[in-house]
C-alpha cells in the first residue's frame, strides 16, 4: 500500500508535518471530598511506518474554537482513496502512591476507548504506577477525520467504605487528527475576475464592465510548467524540507493584465481616479508595481491595442518562506474622450481587484533511526483458571419484541440482570422462551458480554434486513421468535409443562412494530423479572390505529434496535428566536428518571439529501447529567446564562443548534461497527425539504406535549405544539416636508400593529425607499435590518433631531429616506420589488399628493396597500414643524404637543434663472428667503458657477433681501452654467447638474416648482425657451413678492467711470443704483 506520493506541484515529496507528535495526556486529580483523593492519567498515541521511518498520526494540540484542526498529513487528491495502516495506542495509568489501598478498579460500563465512533469497554483493576495498555491496528482512509477518546471510570476499592462515591476515579481525552486533501496543480493557468460597477443616476444607470486577470507559473526540477496560484484564493503549490529550503529558490514569471470591457462601440476610456496611478496597481508581496499606460496616459480605451495593459515581473521565491501574495486592482472612472473632466466619485465609478496567494508547505527532517534491538520474548507465566462467578440465571426479564413485516427479521430478547457484569457464561439453567405453543431452550448456550440474547426467526434474513456493518445482532435461531405482534412471551424456567413463569409479556397489538421494555435510569438495572404483565413498563409501537399522541411508527430498520437495552431519551422542546441574539436550545428529557446517561447516545441533526446523520453536527449525550426536570439543555453560543444551559456549543460552523428552525434532529444510539446506528427519537422527517413543510419552526418554537412523551423514530406530528412569528404588518403612517422649508424637519414615520420593540431582521428583508417625481428609479433605499420599532409599534427616521429631539428613533441624516421633499414616493417594500405599503406613484406628477410645505397623515386605517389610495392619507399644508407629531400616530404613542420652533438662522434658496433672448444683459440669478426680509446678508453666502463661462465667485456678504425677502442678482449666465448656491463652501442649494444638459434653458428661463433648498431634480422646475424679458418676473416667484410693478427699460451703454462717491448709509454700496425700479433695486451686474 502506498502511503507517501510523489508530490504533485514539483519539488519534494508530500510528508507529514510532523516524525513523532507528542502523544495525548490527560491527568486528572478527583477529589471526593473526604480526605480521599485519586490521581489518574490516560493517553492516546498514533503511529504509522512509511519506508521504513514511524511517524505520527496525531493532529497537533487542538486548535481554537471555530478553527480548522491542523492537518497531520498532507495527501494529494488522488490518492485520498486509500488508506493508512495505522498503530493506535491507548493507556489507563493509575498515578496513584504505592499503596494496596489505592488500586483503582475500573468500571466497565464506564470505561472504555473510541476509535471512529466505535466503543471497546474495559475491565481492569490498575495497581499503583501502573498502566494498562490497549493496542489496535486499524485502516484509517486519507482525507478523513479520525476522532479517537479514552476513558477511565472507577474506584479505589480500598478506600471506598461500601460506597463508591467516596473514592471515585476519573480521567479523559479525546483528539480530532486529520490528513488535509492537496489539489493538482492546475499547471500554466491564467486567473480571470470580471466585473461589473453600476452607478446610478437620477434618469438612469452607468455600467462599467472591467476583468483583471493573473498568471504565475514556474518551472520544476523536471522542467514541466507548473502554476504557483490556484483557484482558491490560499494555494499550497509547492513543498519542501525544512532543512533545504535555503538552497531552493523558485523563479516564476508573473504576468498581470487588466482590462476595459465596455465594448469598441461604447467609447468609454477607463481613466484613474484624478490621473493618480495609486488607485490602480499591480502587487507582488508588499510592493506595489509600475503600472504604465494608464497613470496619465489618455487611460484604457475600450478598443484597440489598449484595450488591455499587461505587466510582466520576474521575482525569486525563498523557498524558506511560506506566504507570498499577489494582486491586481483597476479603479476609476469613464470618460468618453480624453478632454473630458472626469471627477472623483461621480456617477461612472469603475472597479475590479483580485488576489491570490501561493503557499510554500514545509515539512521536518527525518530522524536518523537508532539500533534495533532483537525483541525478548517475555517469560511465560503459567495459566490461571478464574473461578466461576456466582450466577443467578433466573435473574432474567424480556427486553424487546421486533415484529417486522419481513417475517425473518422478527426476534425476541430477553436480559440476564445479575449475569450481565460476569459474562461470558455458559448458561447452566434450564431456561426457555415460549410463544404461541413454541419453546426455544437457553441452556447450553453462551452468554455475551453484555448480558443479551437475541433469537431470530433466520440470522440470514435478520441480517439482510438490519444490513449493520460489524455489528451481530442475532444470537440464535428459533421459530419461537416469529411473533406477528399479537401473541403472548414468557421466559420460564422448566418444561412448557411443569415449568416456573419468571417474566412475560401479553399480548397487545404492535403488528409491524415493536413492544421494549423500559430500562429505568437505576443501580441495579430496573426492572426486576415479573410473573404478571405490568403495562406501565413497555412501550408498545405502533399499538393503536389510528395513532394516537402517545404512540408512533417504527422506522424498519432504524426504529428497531435488537442486542442493545438502553435508557431513551426524547426532544422535549427546541427554541429558535426570531432575535438571534437570544441562545436557540433544544431540550432532552428523560420520561423515566434522572441521574447520569449511561447509554451511547448522541444528539444530531439528518441531512435532507439522504436522511443520514450529519456527524458533524454530533453532540454527545453520554455521561451528562440530567437536571432537576430530567433534562439536559443544548445551546448555541448566544448563550447569555451558562447557567440555563448544560452544553454550551460555541463553534459557529457547527449546524446543532447554529441552524435556523428549520431541520430534522434526532436522538440516536450509536452501535458496534461501522456506521450503525438506532434512532431513539426523532423531530421532523429524513430525507425532506423543511422549508415550508409541516415542521418548519423557523423563527419560533416546537413544544412536545406532555402526554406525547414517548420515544419515537418516525415523527408523529401530534405530539407537538408548534408556534411560528406572526408575519410582520408594517404602514407609513406619516410623512412630512413642513413650511420652514429645511430637510431638519422632514422625517417619515413608519407603525406596526403587531411587533412592538422589534428589531428587523435579515430573514425580513425590508426597505425603505423614496423615488423623485416623474421617476422610475428610486433615488433613496434604507434597509430596515437592526432597526428597533418602540413599545408602541412606531418608529420614526429623522433627518435631523435638533428639533424633535428623542422624538426621531434613528437620524439619517441629508439626502436620505428620511430628507424626502413634498414631490416624492415612499415605499415600504419586500426584497427588491414586492411593494409593503406606498404614499404617492411612481413616474408620475401631479399635485393631488404633493405636501410641500406641510405633511400627510394616515387616517385611521392599519391596513397598507401596494397601490396609493387618496382617501387612506390626509394632507395639510401648509403646516409647520410645530403641528407634525413624530412617534405619534392617531392617539398612539407619544402625542404631546411640539415645543415653538425658535430659529434666526437664514433661509435662503434659488427661485428663477432668467436668459431672455430679446436682452441677454438682464440675465439673472434671482435668490428667495422666506424667513428674512430686509436683511443683510453676513453668513458668508456665496454664489458659484461651473466655470464654463463664470469664472469667478460673488460674495453675497452685504446683499440686502427686499421686503419680500429677495434679492436678483444679474448675472452673465447663458443658460448653460451650474449654479450652486454655497455657504462656507458647503453646497446649499443647485440649480443644474455636471455631465447632464436637460436643465440648460438658453434664450428662456427655469423657474422653481416646489420649495427649497435641496438637491437638484430637474422635476422640481419649470423650464421655458424662447422667453423674451417681459416674462420674467424678478422679485416675484409663484405669486409671492411684487408681482405687478413694470419690468425697467434696458439700461443705456456704460458711461466712462468716475471717481466712486462716499458710501450711502447702510453700507450697500454700489448695489442697485443703476436700476430705479423697486424690483431691480436689490441687484448687482456681474
């Protein structure tokens, strides 16, 4: 067999990582709390021999918690099929100080080692210092798990009083090892990302489509191309022995492309972020790479021979080394033409990043093999005859009943109590079982171990059935056994006739199923043998038809368990909270009593694809301690009370109980053998889709009714109680764009009827989203996940709480969900399009819900709708701040009235920007505060403009608003330039938009629609072309200010300048005086 290949990426062979791992030791101190104390220790090892040289098969000391175990052999893809012939060691050792009175005497039932699920039992008395060793040379298959446990349970009989507790003995140790799957080296191979950025606009979406790719490849000693990355992201391509590395280098060629993807059609050039080439890299370890061609150099076109930049780099790899990491990033922008202004951030972001990184694996020097010495035999001590325990053979109960449809399968058991501990016997008395005028004699037959006899219909047909793998089931062969469920069982002693009844069953239907005795959790085992039937002790399945809720099917075979007698156990309750913070549990119950599980049952969770047990997700059963209730709790690592759990798993990848609720789990006892296995008790069913069946409890809880406590293997539905969260009912109840016209008071108010102080969570998938007039794309989007509703249902998104204060549950801040002018759509939706609820439309205008300047309220209906219904809302305006009530719905939560809003702050926003064809020296900027007339501006306002035509900045310190609050500004704007309203370089308010024209109004003007100030929507004005002067209206905006007053005449050519006159008083300069109409007086010529 071989063990060791040739490794498969090129430069040594694939060994161990380590010769000789230390072994496993625990020693343990027990403490009985009377002066007696025990000292014991155990140890596991594991070796195998390859060419001559042991090394070891223990994984290194365990790693922690949610961590891989490290591997103790590296193995190549191919060769995981075979296996390795491997020495495991086990040793009990009492540590004890050398005195008769501290022998240890172990208990079998409790002692015992593990290799790969399978239990071996021990029985020893350990002297002090001494250790008993346990050998067993087993195939353990590559790439595999390999679990391996020891225990040692006892006493120091010398010190025990008739009371083992006093001077009780313990120790424990159990290793995951493991040997890691290596890949092919995939050879000269190129690795390609592609990508895909999508930026959005209000009237639409930018794709930029990108790919960056690399290749590293090298050649080995026998001058075959190799690659040194692989398509995991973490790749070992090469091994090599710690004491060479020094003299090994590795000489790749690494070759990085990256590419523009749009399209020769597009004409859209792939540029860095302002030309600056950190944006974009190639990086070997630690070092970023020129990047040429790109940096400044006209960009990536999408067509042409540089479409693509590729970058060639020959580093050397020490091989002493283990990690080297590579990558490639292209980030940006697009740009149609190299003269375009390309901005950082704007809508045609551009980006695509991958990264490898290649692995050096180094393993140990060999040791150089000492002498052999010849082996001694050891003296042959003469044999010893034990003495023949006492036995009492009338000791003896029936424990099972099997009756599968495959007659040859049926069988009986029966139980020797008080010979069990002294087996293996040769039964001396005469005792029978009879059936139905049938009678199979056990005298004369051995007794196993265990203390179990099984007599089958046919042990070829039994074992057919059953199909264990290393597992005998059936002792003996006996017509007696073929019971179809309906006829009586008796163990005597004697002859049919003559003959002492010493325990029976009677009959009562259980066709197709199974009639077991109940083993109470006792010392001695209970119960005792009984010449009359008592009911109380079985458990009879299917036993009625219908089924009722205290019986259940028998799965055939697993349901059915011939040549074990255990304790069951069942699920009692398992818990998955809607809030993941709280712990998910599942409850195991003992109907029968309580004390210590003694019994090989482990808790697991059944794949759906094939209904098997998912080992890894095993948590064992054997040796807790059932608590008060007789039930052991099982926790995830949401645990906030230790004390409320009795396991506690703290692995995040472990499915039990990490999954949500939804999945089959059940109560197994593991058997003899390879894979074999009953099912004790079971939730769900195998092999089936959970979501959405009838045990889904996702969110919920499963809850076992008391009268259903009987341990079944096929689910039975109405044993359970199982409640699943309500679906969660969630309205807009208000939302508001209040007169002072500012974002700080918008806000949007969202209720629930049925989930108060609620977080949302992922499994919602909830959204909050805002569209602007007119359009099809929503502009703002919130996930709800995290948010908390308060103890009344409601929860409010604010843009600002300077105002409302701890009325707002969350602040979102400008241009959000909550910044949602009087114009727009909210929704409440599911995923990506399913509406919840909705005020407005969307792609489409009109003022019939339009609340500027004021806010709607959802009249008394708890009811959404996924269409806007007008007569569910009503709409005030105008309405300020003061008359909006967040957290505050029709008389729920918190309605006390608002506080006045008391604010001297500026108000000021653009109304109109005027171009008329027939006077191009009028043009103006006319500029509107609501809350400030006649007022001198001194907040450091100012008015910017693209630079296409205005190059230069006015400061509007020292304007002064007119009576109305306005103030028009000529300004030399053809109609084409961006105008930003700015304050302490703070945009404040816009017309126009960089990289668009559909709000260019040359020869016209554009007049606002709603309300400011905000960001720019081209929805939110009015734009007209071929607009003469007089239908301007500076100083008037939507029948505000002076309205009526004639427009001046043009104003006569400039005169030659004369020396400027003292300032009038009030400091307002030059403004105005060439205009002697009132409307133009608050203007200036720029």
């Amino acid at each position: 067999m071989r063990i060791l290949t040739s490794i498969l990426l090129g430069i040594a062979t694939l060994l161990p990582t380590s010769v000789l791992a230390a072994p496993v030791i625990s020693s343990n101190i027990e403490d009985s709390g009377n002066g007696n104390i025990c000292t014991s220790e155990v140890v596991i090892d594991c070796t195998f021999t390859e060419n001559g040289v042991e090394f070891s098969c223990i994984s290194d000391s365990p790693p922690p918690t949610g961590k891989p175990v490290p591997p103790f052999l590296y193995v190549p893809a191919a060769d995981c099929n075979e296996s390795i012939t491997a020495t495991v060691t086990f040793q009990m050792c009492n540590r004890n100080d050398n005195s008769n009175n501290e022998a240890i005497k172990l208990r079998e039932d409790r002692s015992y080692y593990t290799i790969e699920g399978v239990n071996t039992n021990v029985d020893f008395t350990i002297l002090p210092g001494e250790c008993k060793t346990m050998t067993q040379v087993v195939e353990y298959q590559k790439c595999k798990v390999f679990p391996l446990y020891v225990q040692m349970d006892g006493f120091m009989p010398g010190l025990n009083n008739n009371n083992n507790d006093k001077a009780y003995c313990y120790a424990s140790a159990f290793r995951k090892n493991k040997s890691k799957k290596i890949k092919p080296n995939p050879g000269s191979t190129v690795y390609t990302k592609q990508c895909e950025e999508k930026s959005m606009l209000p009237d639409g979406v930018n794709v930029c489509n990108t790919s960056v790719s690399m290749q590293c490849e090298y050649e080995d000693d026998n001058g075959v191309s190799q690659s040194c990355i692989g398509p995991e992201r973490d790749y070992i391509f090469t091994s090599v022995r710690e004491d060479l590395c020094q003299d090994k280098k590795i000489y790749p060629t690494i070759t990085y492309t990256m590419c523009n993807e749009n399209g020769a059609n597009s004409k859209k050039t792939v540029t860095n972020f302002n030309n600056a080439g950190r944006y974009s890299f190639f990086k070997w370890k630690n070092e970023k790479l020129t990047v040429p061609g790109i940096s400044g150099l006209g960009g990536l076109a999408p067509s042409g021979d540089t479409q693509c930049q590729t970058f060639t780099y020959k580093p050397t790899i020490d091989t002493c080394r283990k990690n080297w990491p590579l990558s490639v990033k292209l980030e940006g922008n697009m740009r149609k033409s190299p003269a375009d202004v390309v901005t950082p951030g704007t809508n045609s972001f551009c980006y695509c990043y991958l990264f490898k990184k290649a692995i050096v694996h180094k393993y140990p020097k060999p040791p150089v093999p000492g002498p052999v010495t010849p082996p001694v035999a050891p003296p042959v001590a003469p044999p010893v005859t034990p003495p023949t325990p006492a036995c009492n053979f009338s000791d003896v109960i029936i424990t099972e009943i099997g009756s599968p449809n495959v007659a040859s399968a049926r069988y009986v058991e029966v139980f020797f109590r008080d010979c069990a501990s002294k087996a293996p016997l040769t039964i001396t008395e005469d005792i029978r079982i009879i059936s139905n005028g049938r009678e199979f004699p056990l005298q004369g037959k051995e007794l196993p171990l265990s203390g179990i006899i099984v007599v089958c219909v046919s042990r070829n047909g039994h074992s057919s059935f059953f199909n264990f793998n290393g597992f005998e089931s059936c002792n003996y062969e006996g017509d007696v056994a073929n019971n179809d469920g309906t006829a009586p069982v008796s163990v005597n002693r004697g002859p049919a006739i003559n003959n002492i009844v010493l325990d029976i069953f009677q009959p009562f239907p259980f066709t197709d199923g199974k009639a077991m005795r109940i083993k109470f959790p006792t010392n001695p085992v209970l119960p005792i043998p009984s010449q009359s039937y008592i009911p109380s002790q079985w458990i009879i399945l299917p036993g009625n038809t219908p089924i009722g809720i205290g019986s259940g099917e028998v799965d055939k075979p697993k349901g059915l368990d011939p040549g074990v007698w255990y304790t069951p156990l069942i699920i009692s309750e398992i818990n998955d909270p809607v809030d993941s913070s709280p712990a998910r549990y599942i409850n195991i119950k003992s109907p029968y009593g309580g004390g210590t599980i003694v019994d090989n049952l482990w808790l697991v969770i059944f794949n759906e694809s094939d209904g098997e047990p998912d080992y890894n997700s095993a948590v064992q059963l054997d040796n807790k301690v059932l608590g008060p209730d007789n039930e052991i709790r099982v926790c995830n690592s949401h645990v906030q009370n230790t004390s409320e759990c009795n396991i506690v798993i703290n692995d995040p990848n472990s499915p039990l109980p990490g999954n949500e609720g939804c999945y089959t789990v059940g109560i197994i006892l593991i058997l003899p053998g390879v894979n074999n296995y009953h099912i004790v008790d079971l939730y769900g069913r195998r092999g089936v889709s959970c979501a959405g069946s009838e045990f889904d409890f996702e969110g919920g809880t499963a809850v076992r009714k008391p009268e259903g406590y009987v341990p079944v293997s096929v689910w039975n539905p109405i044993q359970w109680i199982i409640t699943t969260p309500e679906p969660i009912h969630l309205i807009i109840t208000e939302v508001t764009d209040p007169s002072e016209n500012l974002p700080k008071y918008r806000f949007v108010e969202l209720y629930s009827p049925n989930k108060k102080n609620y977080v949302f969570q992922s499994s919602d998938d909830l959204y909050l989203v805002t569209y602007p007039q007119g359009s099809s794309f929503p502009e703002r989007k919130l996930s709800l996940v995290g948010k908390k509703t308060d103890a009344n249902g409601l929860v409010v998104f604010c843009t600002n709480n300077e105002y409302y204060q701890d009325r707002c549950n969350y602040v979102e801040g400008t241009n959000s969900v909550a910044d949602t002018p009087g114009t727009f759509t909210v929704q409440i939706i599911k995923g990506a399009t399913t509406i919840i609820d909705v005020y407005g439309g969307i792609n489409v205008t009109g003022n019939f819900r339009d609340f500027t300047s004021g806010r709607v309220n959802r009249k008394d209906t708890s009811s959404g709708s996924n269409n806007y219904l007008i007569s569910d809302w009503e709409l005030t305006k105008p309405t300020s701040a003061q008359n909006t009530d967040p957290g505050c719905w029709n008389g729920i939560g918190n309605c006390a009235a608002l506080p006045p809003i008391i604010s001297d702050q500026l108000v000021l926003f653009i109304t109109e920007v005027s171009d008329p064809q027939d006077v191009p020296s009028f043009r103006f900027v006319e500029l509107y505060s609501p809350n400030k007339p006649n007022y001198k501006i001194v907040e450091g306002f100012t008015l910017k403009f693209s630079g296409n035509v205005i190059i230069s900045d006015i400061n509007l310190n020292g304007y002064e608003t007119d009576s109305n609050g306005f103030i028009v500004v000529l300004v030399d704007n053809p109609g084409t330039e961006v105008v930003n309203l700015m304050k302490l370089n703070t945009v404040i308010d816009s017309y126009g938009k960089q990289g668009t024209i559909d709000w260019n109004f040359v020869d016209g003007r554009a007049n606002r629609i709603g309300n400011g100030p905000s960001s720019f929507g081209v929805n939110e004005w009015t734009i007209d072309t071929n607009v003469n002067l007089s239908s301007s209206d500076p100083g008037c905006w939507n029948g505000i200010g002076d309205c009526t007053n004639p427009l001046p005449n043009p104003p006569a050519p400039p005169s030659p300048p004369n020396p400027a006159p003292a300032p009038s008083k009030g400091g307002k300069g030059g403004k105005g005086k060439t205009k002697t109409t009132r409307r133009m007086r608050k203007s200036k010529r720029v």
